[in-house]
C-alpha cells in the first residue's frame, strides 16, 4: 500500500521562502519513496512524502519548525492511494 503523509504551514509575515528553505533541509531518519516541496501564496508551504507502508505504519514526519517562523501549528494528514493510475 502506498500511503502520503502531507505537512503543512503557514510562515510568519515575509517568511516564506525561509520556511520552504527550512522545511527542504530536514532529514527524515527514513527515506520516503518520494518527497516534494511545494509553496502558495500567504507564504503557505506543503510537504508530501510517500511510502510503501501501512496506513498505521509509524513513519518519521517533519518537526514543528520554531513558533517565531510559522503563524499556527503545523497542519498534518495522512491518505492512502486508492488508483494507480497516472493521470486519472
């Protein structure tokens, strides 16, 4: 089964690019399948790693990144892949 785990935050005011710098450096203790960075307008930025694991699986996850950097708590989920199929 493949399963994503996706984080997400939102920087401080002007600190977006030092959040997406942040969020590219950090190591997980595993190597996921694959791992992509993205960025959005609000200084929003999004991590999705995917694994070939069960949907309850520990997996490592990016830490909170320190408060003065992000304006709430990180946002997580987990989904798993229900079609296989590329571009469907």
């Amino acid at each position: 089964m493949t399963v994503a785990l996706m984080w997400e935050a939102r920087a401080a005011e002007g600190r977006g690019e030092e959040l997406l710098a942040w969020a590219r450096a950090q190591h997980l203790t595993v190597r996921p399948l694959r791992r992509e960075a993205f960025r959005a307008p609000g200084d929003r930025v999004l991590v999705i790693t995917w694994w070939d694991a069960p949907y309850d699986a520990e997996l490592p996850e990016l830490p909170e990144p320190d408060q003065g950097l992000v304006t709430r708590a990180v946002h997580r989920w987990r989904f798993e892949s229900v079609d296989g199929e590329p571009g469907r």
